[in-house]
C-alpha cells in the first residue's frame, strides 16, 4: 500500500448526542462517506467561508469561472458588434486579475439564493 500524499498530523474528536449522530447518518445515507470523513469535510468547509471547497477545488472553480465569465462577456461584445483584438485582450487580462474576486461572487451569490430557499 502506498503512502499518503497528505500528512494529516492532527486528531479531533468529539462527542454527539442520539439526536445528532442520527442527522449526521441521515445526511451520509446513500454516499460512500463515514461518519468521521463528512464531519471533517464539514469543519473544513466551515474554515473555508462555508463553500466547501478544497483548494485544488477552489482553483477549478476560479478557472471555470473566469471561463463562464470570457464566454458571456465575448458573446455580449460579439453581439453588440464591438468585438476586437484589443478588446479581447482587454477582456482576458481582467478575468486572469480577478479570477479569485469572480469566483468569491458566484459564491456568495449562491450562498444568498441557498438562504432565500431558490
């Protein structure tokens, strides 16, 4: 068997009443996660401004982002006729500078449509 890739040097525990133990079994029901591996992702996500993300997750969502932002921003600028090599350019430069600031919107912009009940 090989080694972990990633060092895990801390142990936490802790103690749960009945009540929860038996939310926590409702929530992993029917997804290959123990009990122990959706707690620690739930605290990690809580550390993580409540997204959930890991950081190789974080970094596919800030590309995916800044692609979903390239296409709807070209596209409008295609169809306004005002497309040029210049201004895609332009456009690129600011998606790669703010791909972190894009991605922290769609974010909180999901977290607020999460807590409308959308």
């Amino acid at each position: 068997m090989g080694k972990r890739i990633t060092d895990y040097p801390h142990t936490i525990s802790f103690r749960l009443t009945d009540e929860a133990w038996l939310g926590i079994q409702k929530q992993i029901a029917g997804t290959n996660l123990t009990t122990h591996e959706w707690c620690r992702k739930a605290a990690l996500e809580r550390l993580n401004n409540n997204y959930g993300l890991s950081k190789a997750e974080r970094l596919l969502f800030e590309h995916f982002v800044r692609a979903q932002y390239l296409v709807t921003q070209g596209f409008q600028l295609l169809a306004d006729d005002n497309l040029t090599g210049d201004q895609w350019k332009k456009l690129r430069a600011i998606a790669t500078e703010r791909a972190s600031e894009l991605a922290d919107n769609a974010l909180a912009l999901r977290a607020q449509r999460s807590r409308e009940g959308s």
